[in-house]
C-alpha cells in the first residue's frame, strides 16, 4: 500500500480562486509530519507548509493551509487566491520515525500538478 | 552560499560508466539525505546521513549505489555501472538532525540531471 497518496494527477484553477490539493497518508505510528513542498518547472523542491500529527491547530503559512483530519489520514493543502506563480507540481510528504535507524527521510506522493488559468 | 549547493547541474555519460555526484550541505546541519526523481514521478528516498552515525542505506536500489560523506560536511553519490534506468534526477537535501528538530523542513538543492546514452 502506498504510504502517500495524492489522487489528483492534475489541477486547474482560475486566477484568485482558492484550490485544495489532496493527500492522504497511511502509518501506524503516532508521531509523525507531514510536509507539503512546491516544485516549479525550474526543479527545484520549496518548502510549503508542516503538520505535526500532535498539532491541534491547523497549519498556515500566508496564503498556504492545511486542512488535516487526523481520523481520517488526510492532510489537504489548501492554496488561497491563485496567483500565476503557484503554477507548479506540488508534493505531500511523510515524516515516520525509523526505529532503530534513527533517520526522519520523507516519503514523496507522486504529486499534483497544478496550472493557475489567467 | 546559503543553501544546498549540488554538482555538477547537468550529466551526460555513457552507459557502463562511474560518475560521482557531490552535495554540500547548508552549514550547521548534521543531517543530509539524497533523493532520487525518475521523470514525472515523486522523490524516492536513497540515504540518509546523520552526524557521525552509520549511515542509513535502506533506501539504495543495489551495490553500484554507494555514498559517503566526509568530515560531516560535504557528500558524494557514487553509481558505478550505470544503466539507462539509473537517468533521474538525483537531489540532495540537508536539515539540523536529531529527533527535536525532525519538525524542521529539509532543505534541497537543484539536483544534478543524469543522463545515461
């Protein structure tokens, strides 16, 4: 089973408009983040936005929200008010502890790629 | 520089060769990752270095993969034998290591693109 998922191969969304990236996750572990990166055509990885599992609040970072529902493994990114230069493909991620191994690697989606329409 | 910085941006080399991809990571993070990226798909997880910890391999897809990283600073990628499959783009990411700062985002650099003829 896939640890991410990130149903929407691709997006379109008008300029102005708010858009919600899906993502829904799959551990057994208790503590864990999730981070959601932007990736323009220029390749380089942007941090977004952090959710830790024990975070009550929702994340938000400026126009960047994060709608998580723990009960239900989704972690949804939220993007208000499109602008053109959020056209890019966007990745969640998953932070688990590795017992033992003391590493914090992410586990990528295969993304969503989303095209802002002027 | 203030970020990750990787070399070479670009690589073209012929299938059966060695090629050596470098990674120097922001200065003061212990922790560095490198990733892989086959074309339209999301990053896979190669190996993780940590302060002067083994390194965590998990992630390496067979032995013409290896890694090293010396003096906790600067790291180097080795794939010896390369095959076609092994055309990605390979990323390196740097982050302040240990579990109280696993909340903190890593970091990435450009990556360097591979091409295998």
């Amino acid at each position: 089973a896939q640890k991410i998922t990130q149903t929407q191969p691709g997006m379109f969304v008008q300029e102005k408009e708010a858009v919600t990236l899906d993502c829904t996750y799959d551990t057994s572990d208790q503590s864990y983040g999730l981070f959601w990166y932007k990736q323009p055509s220029s390749g380089e990885m942007i941090f977004l936005i952090y959710q830790g599992s024990y975070d009550e609040q929702n994340a938000t970072e400026g126009r960047y929200s994060l709608n998580f529902q723990k009960a239900r493994k989704s972690a949804n990114l939220v993007i208000s008010a499109s602008q053109l230069g959020d056209s890019a493909m966007y990745f969640c991620a998953m932070r688990e502890p590795r017992k033992g191994a003391g590493s914090y690697q992410l586990t990528f989606g295969k993304g969503t790629k989303l095209s802002v329409i002027p | 520089g203030a970020g990750v910085s990787q070399s070479p941006s670009n690589k073209v080399t012929e299938k059966g060769k060695d090629v050596e991809l470098r990674c120097d990571p922001i200065s003061g993070h212990t922790a560095l990752y490198w990733y892989r990226q086959s074309l339209g798909q999301g990053l896979e997880f190669l190996i993780y270095f940590q302060g002067n910890s083994a390194p965590d391999k998990s992630g390496l897809p067979s032995d013409r993969f290896s890694a090293e990283r010396t003096g906790g600073s600067v790291s180097t990628l080795t794939i010896q034998r390369t095959q076609q499959e092994d055309s990605a783009v390979y990323l390196c990411a740097s982050s302040r290591g240990g579990w109280e700062f696993s909340n903190q985002p890593q970091h990435f650099g450009d990556g360097t693109r591979l091409s295998i003829l």
